[in-house]
C-alpha cells in the first residue's frame, strides 16, 4: 500500500468546484448526499476495518470522497454508479488525486440492483454510503449475489441503521432485520452528523456493520421459502402468528401445525422470532 498525500481526500470546496465543473445539483430522487468531511472518511475507512489486501466494492460512489479514502487502504476498489455524469467524472477525479492509485480502481456504470458480476478479483468487503431511498433492497441483493464479501459497513439514515441491527422483541425489529441475519451478524457501529454531508440532510445518520456468518443458518429450507414466512410474519405485524401465516400456510389451522412442529407459538408475533426460529417454521411447512 502507497503512503498518500493526505490532500488526495475531498474537501467541501473540493466537492462543491467539482459539483459545479460537471453541472451536478444533488438529487432528493436518488438520495444523493455528498460526505464532504475527510476526517468523516478516515472514520468510515477505520470502522470498516479495511486491510491492505481487501478488495473493496462500493455503492454510489457519487463525487469520490468514500472512493479515495477506500483506494488509500484497499488493495482494489471497484465502484459501482448509476448516474451518467458522476460514473463519467470519477476515473478522472482518482487519476488526478491518487495517480499511484488510479490502476486499481475499477468503475461499473449500472444500477447496483442490476449487478451480477464485477470486474477483477471477488470482492471481500463492502463500504457504502447507501441512498436513503433503497438501501435495504440494494445491501440483500450484495450479499446475497457476492457470497466473497465478508465484511460490510454501510452509512444509512439512522432509522434503517437501528432497523437493521435490532434484535428480536425490539419494537423496529422487522423484515430488515431477519433477512440481514440470514447473512450476517450485525451491529450498530457508530452515529454520523448531518453537517459532515452536502447538502445536509434533515435526518441523522448511522454506521452498519455486518459480518458474514461463519455458518449458514442450518435449515433444509431455501432462502425463499424462509423469506417468504418472514414476509407474510410481518405483513400483518399486530396478529398473532397463527392468523399471519394463515395465507402462506393455506388456512389458520395449517399455520397452527406448522408453527407447533417448529416449536413456536401459535399466539407469538413476527417481531419476537429468529432468523433460524423462521427457518424451522419454513421447514415445517406441510
């Protein structure tokens, strides 16, 4: 790893001359928010743990900021953009920051819900200030395809940070929550400010971090079939299990016997149950 010019890391007048070069106003439809504060950066690059030989993939890259301070401690960066203008500027904006660095950056113009593959080495570390506006879809989709990201750490409006981490019987566990525990164990990691972002949000911000599991959740079940309980658990959160899982069973008293034979409640609730108490109801399915 080079040692790097501590100015190769954006500024808020770096980001606002370079918002202005490439006529960029951000937009509340993609949820773009720039981190214009590189101690912020540092901050992220520590938390996420990223090692000399990592292989980094990043969503929204936007302007660049997460994108230096990932290129100066990863072994590779690979970026994945949906915006024209940004996906267009960011080679340039890393070649001229970090010269030494710009060969092991790699750009993928797509929608990150569209990625199937990505280009170089599989990727073992996932760091991204996800938009607001579809940060759970596009985290599953991740790591669900890239089976090699071991570690992730992601920045999120607050509420979908505590939503992720809760646990069962915290009153925002939920969908979110079960589905990134089917992959991962994870944490809080940390609260972000609104003014380390332009333009500042009116929302706080959180850190993510989630680890693949060592094991899989043991369970003959598919992830869709577990998924699926999840889902009808929690489309109807104040009923009991019974009446929740009524449709997905065929009828109540179906839901009833399977809920029985994976040890679970029949008068329980989604928001009090397991990832693995979810996949033994799945298994149990008649």
């Amino acid at each position: 790893m080079s040692t790097t010019d501590p100015d190769a890391l954006l500024g808020p007048a770096d980001i606002r001359e370079l918002a202005a070069a490439l006529g960029v106003r951000p937009t509340k439809q993609r949820g773009q928010n720039f981190v214009i504060d590189a101690n912020t950066v540092r901050r992220i690059v520590r938390t996420a743990e990223v090692k000399p030989d990592d292989v980094v993939v990043e969503i929204g890259p936007g302007l660049g900021s997460l994108t230096l301070g990932l290129l100066e401690a990863a072994d590779r960066v690979v970026a994945v953009e949906i915006d024209d203008v940004l996906a267009g500027a960011l080679p340039t904006t890393v070649a001229a920051r970090l010269p030494d660095r710009a060969s092991r950056f790699s750009l993928v113009h797509s929608d990150a819900m569209h990625v199937r593959e990505l280009p170089g080495p599989p990727p073992t570390a996932l760091v991204a200030n996800l938009p607001y506006n579809v940060a759970v879809p596009v985290l599953l989709h991740m790591l669900d395809r890239f089976p090699s990201i071991e570690r992730t750490l992601v920045m999120v409006q607050a509420e979908v940070a505590d939503r992720l981490a809760a646990g069962p019987g915290n009153k925002v566990y939920g969908v979110p929550s079960v589905k990134a525990n089917w992959y991962t164990e994870v944490k809080r990691a940390g609260s972000i400010g609104r003014n380390v972002f332009w333009p500042a949000p009116n929302v706080d911000s959180g850190l993510v971090s989630l680890v693949r599991r060592t094991s899989p959740v043991a369970t003959t079940a598919t992830k869709a079939e577990v998924f699926a309980v999840v889902d009808a658990a929690f489309a109807q959160r104040r009923k009991t299990l019974r009446a929740a899982l009524a449709g997905w069973a065929g009828s109540p008293a179906a839901a009833e016997e399977a809920l029985v034979a994976a040890g679970v409640a029949p008068q329980a609730r989604g928001e009090s149950l397991t990832v693995e108490e979810f996949a033994r109801i799945a298994e149990a399915k008649k």
